[in-house]
C-alpha cells in the first residue's frame, strides 16, 4: 500500500464514505463530518499523508460526502414529516394509529 496511486484512490474514496456512515450512526450530518475529520487528522499528524495532493484529494471527497449526507439527511426529515401526516390504516377490525411520539397505537374498530 506505499504506491502513490492506491493512496490517492483512497483518499479519493474513504473521507466521503466515512461521512455518509458516521452521518447513518449519528443521524446528524455535522457530527459525521467532525469524526472524519478527526480520523484524518490523526493519520496526518501520525505519518499516513505526505502530500498536498493527498490533502486536496481528502478535502475533495470529505466535501461530496459531506454534500450527499446532508441531501441524505435532508430526505430523511422530508420522509418523517410525510410518516407523521400518516392516515390511519384499518387492520381486520382494528385500526393503527400513529402517536405523536412516534407510537402505535391499536384501537378497535366499530
């Protein structure tokens, strides 16, 4: 792994994924970018990186990750709010309610 062209391939790759999966564990975009951004300046400061290419190929694939996770998250809420406008849904005799807190709730049905 010292040739140049597996380093840059990474670099290119692994900062943008590791912010859509710390966004995915952390459902908040900002917090995913801060982890990676931590990680990367670990292995910096621990030798990984050693040159500017590398750092501008890093700074390139943290900003598409940190782009698609805050579409990612952006569509989430959108789906949320759609879930919490949910009609209620009559199951053989019953009906599912959705709760304000995100319960549900079964009724009987007349």
């Amino acid at each position: 792994m010292d040739s140049f062209d597996t380093k840059l391939l990474l670099a290119l790759l692994l900062p943008g994924l590791l912010v859509i999966l710390f966004t995915r564990v952390t459902f908040h975009h900002v917090v995913g970018l801060i982890l990676t951004v931590a990680l990367i300046a670990a292995s910096v400061y621990a030798g990984y990186t050693h040159n500017w290419l590398l750092y501008g190929a890093d700074a390139l694939s943290l900003t598409v990750g940190f782009w698609y996770a805050t579409r990612m998250m952006k569509i989430a809420r959108q789906h949320e709010q759609e879930d919490l406008r949910m009609e209620p849904l009559a199951v053989k005799g019953a009906v599912l309610l959705w709760d304000e807190i995100g319960i549900f709730l079964l009724s009987e049905h007349n």
